[in-house]
C-alpha cells in the first residue's frame, strides 16, 4: 500500500529516502469492511481519510432518507468538516466497498509537516486541486437536469455505475431510484 501511496505523492513533489521511510514508518494504513461505519451524525472526529483502495461515501439522513453527497475512490481524500471545526459531525461517511485508508490526525499531521515542510506543500496543492473540482461538479449539478447528471456521471465517473449500489446512484443525482430506471430506459431508447 505504500507504493500506491508513494507513487501518488511522486506525481506532486519529489521525495528523498528519508522522507520515503517516514511515511512508510507511519501506522496509517487500515483495512476496513464494506458498510463500516466511519462517522456518523453528531459524532466528533479528527481523523481525516485518503482512500488507497475502494469506495467511501458521505451522507445525511433527512426525514429517515439517506441523501448522498459524495463518493471518494482511489487516490481521493476526505477531511470531515467536524475535524476542521471541532463541531459534531452533520452527516455520515462509509465504506460502500472493502476499502484500505490511510487515516491521520492534525497532529499526525502537524508532526510530519515540521519534519518535511513539502508534505505541506503537497497537501496545499491537492487542496487547491479539490476545492476547484468540487466546485465545478457543483456548479455542474446545479444548472443540470436529472438525466444530463446522470450522463455526466457516466461520462466522467463511469466505475462508480459498476461499483455503486443504483438507490446510492440516484440519492447522490437528487433522484428517486425509479426516476434512475426512467432515465436509463430513455438513454437507452434514444440510442436504439
């Protein structure tokens, strides 16, 4: 798992070997089962996730319904809100898939960017880089019918069709799963 992680970070900075076994000296990597758990409302936390491998995803229950607000797969990162404002959690995150995480603190955090002021850096850039992404997909989802959301899931997170349970598919689209059905049953009717 730290080859994966190592060579994620080579695409950003260079690393020297020190720097390499720090972070494979770091008790960071977890095993974690499909449908686990990780936060849940009103819960604190301050612990943040970089998905190595699988799926995690992060939702609200409104009124007894799960309304999914995102999924992060290989190679993405989540800080919860609650780590950053030492609030209760608003929402949920889980596994919908095994998934190996790489879990940190602040402080874990805090520690190896004093030790290797690039770490921060990295994490600036990756920062800039989520923040810009997850504007464009919300400005995207907002100016988009359900269906023109649905292809665009298609078109730019296709994996996510095959891995993802489809009521999860349509909570995230801000669709009912027999709307999903509707939709799928168009696309495929125009391309006939």
């Amino acid at each position: 798992m730290q080859n994966l992680l190592l060579d994620f970070i080579l695409q950003y900075i260079h690393l020297d070997e020190n720097e390499k076994n720090a972070i494979a000296s770091l008790d960071i990597f977890h095993t974690i089962k499909k449908g686990h758990i990780l936060l849940k409302q009103g819960e604190f936390s301050n612990q943040g996730y970089f998905v190595l491998k699988g799926c995690v995803r992060s939702f609200y229950i409104i009124e007894g319904e799960e309304k999914t607000t995102a999924f992060y797969t290989e190679m993405e990162g989540i800080t919860p809100q609650c780590v950053i404002d030492n609030k209760p959690s608003e929402y949920y995150i889980s596994c919908v898939e095994d998934s190996i995480l790489l879990i940190s603190t602040p402080d874990m955090e805090d520690e190896m960017f004093q030790k290797f002021p690039k770490f921060e850096s990295l994490c600036r850039i990756l920062s800039e880089k989520l923040v810009s992404k997850q504007q464009i997909d919300f400005d995207n989802f907002k100016i988009s019918s359900p269906e023109e959301r649905y292809l665009n899931l298609v078109d730019k997170r296709p994996d996510l069709i095959q891995r993802v349970p489809q009521h999860q598919i349509a909570s995230f689209l801000g669709i009912k799963p027999q709307s999903l059905s509707r939709i799928k049953a168009r696309i495929i009717e125009k391309n006939k």
